[in-house]
C-alpha cells in the first residue's frame, strides 16, 4: 500500500480482508434478489429453462452462506449431493432430459468460490506437506490429460470429465482448510441416515417391476436415458438393478459402501447404535449386485477392524487372515451369486 510501512500493510491485512469479504457478501445479496426475480419469471412462462434456473438459485445460495459460513456451506452441499440425481429425475415431466445439465455445475462451482474465498481473499497457503504437493500433482495431470485431443470424445467431452475427476480433488484442498473433527463426526453420522434413506428406497425399486409400479420420474428416467445394465434378466420377474437417488446403480452402491463402512468404524468406537444400521446396509448392498463394490466393502472392513486393533502385528495378521478369507469366500461364492 502506497504511504504505508511494510507492518502498518500488515497490520491492516486482516481489515481489508474483511472489507472483501464483506463487499462480496453485498454484491452477491443484490446479485440474487435481481437473479430471484428472473427465476419467477422463468418459472411462470419458461418451463424449459427450470434446470438452469434451479441451478444458479442453489448455487447462489450456497455462495451467499458460504461468505459468513462457509463450513456450514460445505455441508449442505455434500448432504445435497446424493440426492441430485433424484432432484434431476423429477424434473423430467416439466422441462425434458438433457445431458448437458445444468444442476450439475452445481457443486464445481461452489468448490471455485469456496477456493477463491481462502486462497485468495483470506490469502491462505496451499498445503506444503507430502500429501498435498501429491493432490496437487494428481489435479495437474487431471487438468493435462482434460486437454487431450485425443482423448475419447474430443476436448470437450474431456472437460466435462473434469466434474467427476478434478472436482473431487479441490475438496480436498477445501476440507483441509476448513473442516475439524467435530464437522467430520457430524458428517460421518448425516451420510450414514441419508445411506439409510437412500438403501431403503433403492430396496423399493428392487421389489417393483420397472413396467409396472416404478415412480413416473423414475420410469421416464429408465427409458429416456436407455439404461439397460440396469435389467437383470426376463427370467428374473423384469426385475432391475436398483438405483435409488442416484443416476446410477454404481454410485447407489458404492454410497451404500461408505455408510456400512461408518457404520462399522461407529461400532468399532463404541457407537453401537450403529450397529442397527450394518444389517439394512449390508442386504442393501447385496440387492445392488455390485460385485467389485461388495468385494471391496469386505476388504475395507477388515483393514478397518486390523487397524482398531491398535497393535502392528496383530493388525498385520488380522488384515492377512481377513484378505485370504475374503477371497475365499468370493472364490466359493461368487458363481453361485452370478446366478
């Protein structure tokens, strides 16, 4: 700052930091009553723009909270997140289908501000510890390999891969900063009710006929999107694969297999509340068929349960014995669970 010394500059940072924020804070509020009155319009007379009206109003919000709260911002959006696929499903009957949805910039763009909010307007650094230069490496190379031209698709098919690769790896970064225990218990105990939520409803669809009884936003779902990994077989009854609040059977099961796993971390810390949860989740999982998703639920248990046990070579023995067992199981079974 002209006229100041280097301590006056640095006493006055954190006023000016404030004043940033505080700035941002207006100007995001009047963004959003001129954005909100738009959003009536479109929602009165422009069904085909509900997506992306929808889409910057959620987003607005979560930057508008994540000015003055922004743990609170992270969240929200991570308990939102499980049940975008269900959001976007429901709006089929109103404004059609497309792939190219809005909704889903939801959370890239939230991760942005909420990295622009502590790199830059707080001045944070990024982590120097072996972990994150690593993190950092792997976004980099993610970033690289989006600008392939020779990739699957083009450039442009790259880019949009990046919400499913790099996006995840800026959380890290925002979590870092951000989250202290307390937070991840809480989340931990929220994913594991909304596993809960979610098992029970894809258990649902497992006992319904997609022809039949399957929700309307589900059914339109099933057809328009032509996902047919979801059937099993006709001799099967026309059953399907369940999908639950999710756009894929894949995710609903690997989202199962985070719940059972904190579930059972829950147990091993003496939470046995949580031990009402591994059953539900445990047969919910099954009923998925995801067979890669339950073998790895099973070694993830059993690295869990050798590191509880807090001793290297009784944990080195455990995770052994519990690995070969695993696979002798998937060995003798695993025919016979393909049928």
């Amino acid at each position: 700052m002209p006229g100041l010394t280097l301590g006056q500059a640095r006493a006055a940072a954190p006023a000016l930091r404030a004043a940033v924020a505080d700035s941002t804070a207006r100007g995001t509020a009047a963004a959003t009553v001129v954005l909100a009155a738009a959003a009536a319009y479109v929602a009165v007379s422009m069904p085909q723009y509900y997506r992306a009206a929808l889409a910057i109003a959620i987003a607005l919000n979560l930057i508008v909270l994540g000015t003055r709260w922004p743990r609170a911002t992270v969240l929200v959006l991570l308990l939102f997140m499980p049940f975008l696929g269900l959001v976007r499903r429901l709006l089929i009957a109103e404004s059609g289908w497309s792939a190219n949805d809005p909704l889903l910039l939801i959370s890239p763009v939230v991760a942005i501000f909420l990295l622009f909010r502590l790199y830059v307007a707080e001045g944070r650094s990024p982590p120097r510890d072996l972990l994150g230069k690593l993190v950092m490496a792997l976004l980099a190379l993610t970033l690289v390999q989006a600008f392939n031209p020779l990739g699957v698709g083009g450039i442009v098919a790259s880019l949009g891969g990046l919400i499913f690769l790099g996006v995840p790896l800026l959380f890290f970064f925002i979590g870092r900063e951000l989250m202290e225990e307390r937070h991840i218990r809480f989340l931990a105990v929220a994913m594991l009710v909304i596993a809960l939520v979610v098992a029970a409803y894809g258990m649902w669809q497992t006992e319904l006929a997609p022809s039949e009884v399957l929700p309307s936003w589900d059914q339109a779902w099933y057809e328009i999107a032509g996902y047919e990994a979801l059937g099993v077989s006709e001799d099967a009854n026309n059953k399907i694969r369940p999908f639950s609040t999710f756009p894929s059977n894949g995710e609903y099961a690997t989202y199962l297999s985070i719940g059972l796993i904190f579930a059972l971390a829950m147990v091993l810390h003496g939470r046995f509340l949580a031990l009402l949860a591994v059953p539900v989740l445990a047969i919910a999982c099954f009923y998925a068929g995801g067979r890669s998703v339950i073998a790895l639920t099973l070694l993830a248990a059993v690295v869990l349960t050798g590191i509880r046990t807090r001793s290297a070579v009784v944990a080195l023995l455990v995770i052994v014995v519990g690995v070969g067992a695993t696979f002798a199981v998937i060995s003798a079974a695993g025919p016979r669970l393909d049928r």
